[in-house]
C-alpha cells in the first residue's frame, strides 16, 4: 500500500534516504527544518544537481590547489564570511553550505547569537567537496518529496492517519 513519509526534523537526511532507498512503497515524502540554508541545499540538489556539481568541482579544484594550509585556511574564511554575509543566490549559497561543511572541523554545523556559521576550519588533506553520483542519486529520490522551511508544529498539520512520521530524537 502506498505511504506517506514525514520527518519534521530533517537534518542530515540520513533517515530520510535510508527510507526513500528501502521502501518503494513511499509515494511521498514531506521534509522540514528550521535551517533556511539547509532547505534551500535540499532544494537546489532536488531541481539543479548538475548546476551544483558543476560549481562545486569548481571551488574543489580551486582549494585543492592550494599547497599551504594558512593559505587554504584564508579561502575557508572568505567563504564562511561570503555565506554569512548573505545574498546569495540559492545555488551559491548551497555550494557554500557544502563547501564549508565539508571543509569546518568536524564537519559541524553551529551558529552564533547572530546565526552567522561559527565552525573553524578543519585541516583536512584533500577533502571531497563534490560527490557528483551522490547529489544526482538523492536528486531522484527527492522527486516526490515537499521540501519546507517550518516549525515542525506546521508540519504535524499535515499528517493523516496512517501517515509514517519520524521525530528523530
């Protein structure tokens, strides 16, 4: 029978794409989160992976060819101070949000009071900015997915019975 799948606190994804992967039954999915830039990654990789990619090979052979690490520590910053800056477009934003995520240490995400991204850089040898076969393969499984920038109380409005919701705790 087909289901419905929700998950108010999206995160990462990981199960959401666990789900999208192993239940064919899913004829949709509804996501949301109250990170606007998160959002916007989920929606720039469901409508324009190619465009991404191709911005994030960009930045990736850019970065990779930067020998010294003070000097790729500088390039870290600028980004981080671009994408807190804001007004960006949403691919770039993304390709930023990807990048730094990729790039921060630990891979964290956190904000300041301001909610400008705070993490420090993380000094990683040549870290893989751009997984093209990933962005493209989640691309497809977001097709049949509402992607929302909400609270998660709005979301609950839209939950029917026998609807599958995953509050990940």
């Amino acid at each position: 029978e087909d289901a419905v799948y929700i998950e108010p606190f999206v995160g990462g994804g990981a199960m959401l794409f666990f789900m999208l992967q192993n239940f064919g039954n899913i004829k949709k999915a509804v996501i949301s989160d109250v990170n606007i830039n998160l959002i916007k990654a989920y929606e720039v990789i469901k409508y324009t992976p190619e465009r991404l990619v191709g911005i994030l090979s960009k930045i990736q052979d850019t970065y990779w060819k930067i020998p010294e690490t003070d000097k790729r520590k500088e390039f870290y910053l600028d980004i981080r101070q671009k994408f807190n800056q804001g007004g960006l477009s949403d691919i770039d934003n993304t390709a930023y949000f990807i990048f730094l995520n990729r790039t921060c240490f630990n891979g964290m995400y956190r904000v300041n009071s301001q909610g400008q991204f705070n993490v420090p850089f993380g000094n990683y040898k040549n870290p893989r900015i751009v997984d093209a076969e990933n962005l493209i393969n989640c691309s497809n499984l977001l097709k049949n997915t509402e992607i929302c920038c909400a609270d998660f109380s709005k979301i609950l409005n839209k939950v029917q019975k026998c609807d599958f919701v995953y509050f990940d705790p």
